[in-house]
C-alpha cells in the first residue's frame, strides 16, 4: 500500500504537553498540516473515514516528561492527518490523583473518545467508567489490567518486551550474575508484566543469572533523580548485583547515572526503556550497552486510529490493521479479548544510536 507520510527527522526537546491549568476551556483545535511534525510513517488506512468532526482526547502519566512529549508529536500528525480535532492533556507531574482530574475535566468537554496511558490502573478505573457512561469511547495504552476501558492497545506482547529485555541483558552481563528489577510505581501494570516477563526468561533460558532475593524490585517514582539514588542503595547494600532491568524511561538513565559514580561502569549493567536523545551521551560513553522502547508517537497516533475506527462502526479484531508500520497486524490477547498488540519494540546500542533523534 502507497506510503502516505514519509518518516522524517524528528524534532529535538521535548513539547510540553497541555497541564492540568488547560483543562477548563473547550477542548482543543486540531493542529494544522503547517504545525505538525511528520514524525511517524502511515498508509492511507490510518487516515480513513467518513467524519471529521469527532473530539479525541488523549491524557497522559507526566506532561513533562520527553516520553509524552514525544506521543504529543504523533496525536498532533494525527489531527494534521486526517483534519479531526485530536488533542493530549496530561497532569504535571506523574501522579494518579491529578491525572484523575485532568480525565474528569476532559470527560466535561463534549468528547467523543478518551485515550489514557494510565499512572494507575484502579485509581482511573472509576473515572473511566463514567467516561463510558456518558457514552464516549475509552482506549487505554500501558494499561491491560483495566476494568473500564474498551479495548487496551498495546505496542507488543508484554511478557515478550520483557524478554526482550531480559535477551539484551543477559548479553551485556555474559550470562552470569545476579541482577534486580525496577519500576515506576509497584501498581504500573504494564512495567511490572515486563519486569515478570523479563524474570521469566530469566529463568527459563538463563540459569547463570539469578534475581536478588531482597529487594527482588525496587521503585523510581518515574523519576532519574529516585532511580539514581535507589539504585545507588542497592549496588552499596549488595554488591554482589550485576544487573538491572530498568521499565520506565527514567530507570535506565538514573540507574546507568549510579554505575558511573560508583566506578563500576563494566562491570554493573543496566538494559530497559529508554529516550534516544536522553541516554544517547550514556550509551556512546558505555555506561548503558542498551536502551529498549517503542515510538510513543506512533503509540498515540494509533490511538487516535483504534478511536476513530471504533466511532466510525468498525470492528477491531485479531489481524487488524491501523496503518502503521508497528500496528498493521494486530494481535488479540487469549486471555483478555479486549486486549490487542503491535510488535514495535527495538534496541538500541552504540551501532544505531545516531538513526534515532527523540
């Protein structure tokens, strides 16, 4: 199929999303062909439609954190793209008490669908159903395990990133060692299915690495500066520790941070999520051997697909195609029909650092 959008440069810095002090107005207008950054590749399914004037709202886990920033880049192509008015929202700072009241506010405003990338699943799950209730359209993304959401979209197979990452890893330690996990918050659902899955193939396929015993997963608040001085504890604590894996996009970098003041760069290693752009000094100096992720811009434009399909009639199955690169085979969960993936995960090390520029 003709390639609509051509994946281009990227912008550098992160856009700051729209807070929770924007929230008491009408909504947002859809960004103009002329002020949007042509940042993911699509075909001409991902803009087709009979409507232009649905509301789309996406919400958030930090407006101010690059990650979001860089999803903010693909909600704005999408409203570009197709003319609807789609537009992201998200609290100051990663807390799921303000991100249930931008929701609150967002759900006020005559929306039409409601896409959330939760901080915590059961905290929204409330506000979600009287999304729901008032008839609009809830799409989550990093969050499988909530109740009161249409349909879930996923970049991949949670288990499987986690492998993945577990893969890379255990490359980096030589297959021996003993290594921990850390997350955001113990309640993210998606961050702790990659760190399970990540043990998982610990240790299904890699019996000379071990999982500390205490503590087997610490927390970073989704902050560098808390991943740093945790991690720091944890290397002081148990020397023994060769190996982290990192989820949120704050992990890797703080983590990789510790190795290198504690003079153990080569000898502690750290694989897991990670910005380009903010690791990219870490990853040439050898402090981090890889960094994984998915393009969250690409995660908030297909969104905006699966809510404009859904508004529009159209049925979301196994094999469905949004019209993204990472998202044209859709792949429903056996165990959560509501539940569908995308294979959008990559690595990143010193070799292909410098294609990526976000």
């Amino acid at each position: 199929m003709k390639l609509k959008n051509k994946l281009v440069t990227a912008v550098l810095g992160a856009l700051l999303c729209v807070t929770v002090a924007g929230c008491g107005g009408g909504g947002e207008q859809a960004a103009s062909n002329d002020s949007a950054e042509h940042v993911v590749e699509t075909t001409d399914v991902a803009t087709q439609g009979a409507k232009k004037d649905w509301k789309i709202a996406v919400v958030v886990k930090d407006s101010s954190n690059g990650w979001f920033a860089r999803m903010e880049q693909g909600v704005k192509q999408y409203a570009a793209d197709t003319g609807i008015n789609a537009y992201q929202k998200g609290p100051v700072s990663t807390d799921a008490a303000q991100q249930v009241q931008v929701i609150q506010d967002v759900i006020n405003q005559d929306i039409n669908a409601l896409c959330v990338v939760p901080v915590d699943p059961a905290a929204v799950d409330p506000v979600l159903q009287e999304a729901r209730n008032k008839g609009i359209v809830v799409i989550t993304h990093e969050g499988s395990t909530c109740k009161n959401s249409d349909y879930d979209l996923e970049a991949f197979n949670n288990a499987g990133y986690g492998a993945f990452i577990m893969d890379k890893l255990q490359e980096s330690m030589g297959g021996q060692g003993t290594y921990t996990t850390m997350v955001a918050h113990l309640t993210n659902a998606s961050q702790n299915e990659w760190a399970n899955g990540a043990v998982a193939e610990q240790e299904a396929k890699y019996p000379g690495l071990h999982l500390l015993d205490n503590p087997k997963r610490v927390e970073s608040e989704n902050n560098s500066e808390k991943a740093y001085q945790v991690a720091k504890e944890v290397l002081k604590s148990h020397p023994e520790v060769t190996g982290f894996v990192g989820t949120s996009s704050m992990d890797t970098p703080g983590i990789a941070r510790a190795i290198n003041e504690l003079g153990l760069k080569g000898k502690v290693f750290v694989v897991g999520t990670g910005m380009p752009n903010e690791c990219r000094s870490l990853i040439q100096d050898g402090s981090l051997s890889y960094i994984t992720l998915w393009d969250p811009a690409e995660a908030g434009y297909a969104m905006c697909v699966m809510a404009r399909m859904i508004l529009e009639g159209k049925t979301i199955e196994n094999g469905t195609n949004l019209g993204l690169k990472s998202y044209e085979n859709l792949v429903v969960s056996k165990d959560n029909p509501h539940l569908f993936m995308g294979a959008g995960w990559i690595a990143i090390n010193k070799d292909n650092v410098d294609k990526y520029n976000f």
